[in-house]
C-alpha cells in the first residue's frame, strides 16, 4: 500500500470550554443528521421512545464530551437542538 504525506487541514474539535446539549423531542423527527454529522458522537436516536408524533428522536449519548462546534444545531432541518455554553461557577 501507498503512504501518503496527506494531513488534515484541520485539527480535530477540542473542548475548550463546557457546552449544555438541549433536545425538544416533539419537534425532532429523528432524520439522524445530527447523529451522523456529530464529530465527537455526543447524539444518538432513541429507539426505545416515540414523541408524540409517534417518531423515534434524538438524545444526548454523551453530553459531557460536546465540543460547541453547533454542527447539529445548523443541521438540524427542525430546530430541535439548541447548544449554549455551560456557566462556570
């Protein structure tokens, strides 16, 4: 096999600081976008809970490790996650 010289161009996301993940999961309707765009995979779908539309939604897997890139919250074709840095006390 080849080697390549190739390196990303940018790093990958760190956390700086602490970022809260909120989901409304009656306007989610579980398309997976943001699970799938996730860098770090804070988000999955909740296959064992249907919100009242009767839709499998999304939920935080692993809050603490978000990184407030907001990739999900852009994505996401329902406004239904919304990230907001955490206050440090």
């Amino acid at each position: 096999m080849l080697k390549s010289s190739r390196k990303p161009i940018l790093a990958p996301p760190q956390a700086e600081k602490e970022y809260s993940v909120r989901i409304y999961p009656d306007q989610c309707d579980g398309c997976e976008l943001c699970v799938e765009f996730c860098p770090v995979d804070v988000l999955e779908i909740d296959l064992e809970s249907y919100n009242s539309r009767m839709l499998h939604y999304a939920k935080t897997a692993k809050p603490d490790d978000c990184v407030g890139c907001k990739q999900c919250e852009r994505l996401c074709p329902t406004a239904s996650i919304f990230i907001s840095e955490k206050e440090v006390s």
